[in-house]
C-alpha cells in the first residue's frame, strides 16, 4: 500500500511527540502500534459478537422446542413486549 495516510492535525502531532519523546523509533512504528491496537479491538467485538449470536440461538432453541412457534418471531414478540412496558422519560417541568 502506498497511499499517504490522510491524518488530522492532531493526530500528526501525536505520532510527533510519540517519536520525538523517545516513545517509538519512526511514525510508521506509531501507525503500527495503532493498528495492533484496533486489531485486538475488533477481535474482542467479533468474539462478543458471535458470543451474542450463540446466546441468541440457544435461547431461540429453548423457545421454539418449548412450544413449537417460530423462534425469531417469539423473541421479537417478547422484545417487543418489553419494550412496550418501558415508560419513556420525561422532562420535569
């Protein structure tokens, strides 16, 4: 890839001074650090993700052996019911 990185003012004078205070040897260095740090970022919502879904069809699971309706719809209706019961907040005045 050899597209210049488009960087905010701000964001230039962070990789500055992590270059210059000794922190890491060269900008690209800096960008790199950066990236790993998405990474893993992106990893941990993906795992919590999948986690989510498992959860969900496990429980769509119980639902649907539990009385035969269609999982999904029973889970939306119980959300929607939830929702339902939610007062929504208001301002006082």
């Amino acid at each position: 890839m050899s597209e210049p990185l488009a960087l905010s003012l701000d964001q230039r004078r962070f990789v500055s001074r992590m270059v210059r205070t000794g922190r890491f040897a060269s900008s690209g260095a800096v960008i790199g650090a950066a990236l790993a740090l998405l990474e893993q970022q992106e990893d941990a919502r993906l795992a919590q993700l999948e986690a989510v879904h498992a959860a969900l069809a496990d429980v769509a699971e119980a639902i649907g052996a539990s009385n035969n309706a269609d999982p999904l719809a029973e889970i939306e209706r119980l959300m929607t019911a939830e929702l339902m019961r939610e007062e929504p907040l208001r301002k006082a005045g």
